[in-house]
C-alpha cells in the first residue's frame, strides 16, 4: 500500500514511498514551506510583504453577519 498526503504547499499529491520529503511533493515545495516558516519567525516590521504569496494566500474577508 502507498501512503499519499495533500503537499503542504501545492496541494499536489504526493506518495510517501521513496519520497524522503514527504508530504512534500518536491524539494522546491519544501524550500518553498521552510522559507515561509522562516519569514514568520524572522519577521522584519519594516519590511513590506512582498514575498510573493500570490493568489493562494489571498484570505477573502467576509462581511459581518449576524
Ligand atoms: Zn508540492
């Protein structure tokens, strides 16, 4: 049997056999994660997000309701 998972970053799926990064699909997939790790904990106030999160991490607001 095969154990498969969502990548973290891509949402691709990915197999765990053979995969040393699993659940990440590729290496650049887990830079990818790691990098955004690190800018959380290293974050620099004076410093614009422009990381380049793209559409993915665009979070719609929704109105109030009540
Ligand atoms: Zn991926």
């Amino acid at each position: 049997m095969t154990t498969t998972a969502r990548c973290p970053t891509c949402r691709a799926v990915s197999h765990k056999d053979g995969n040393k990064l699993f659940p990440f699909c590729s290496e650049r997939c887990h830079l990818v994660d790691l990098g955004r790790w690190l800018n959380e904990d290293y974050r620099i106030p004076d410093q614009p997000d422009t990381s380049g999160g793209g559409a993915d991490s665009a979070v719609p607001q929704k109105p109030d309701e009540s």
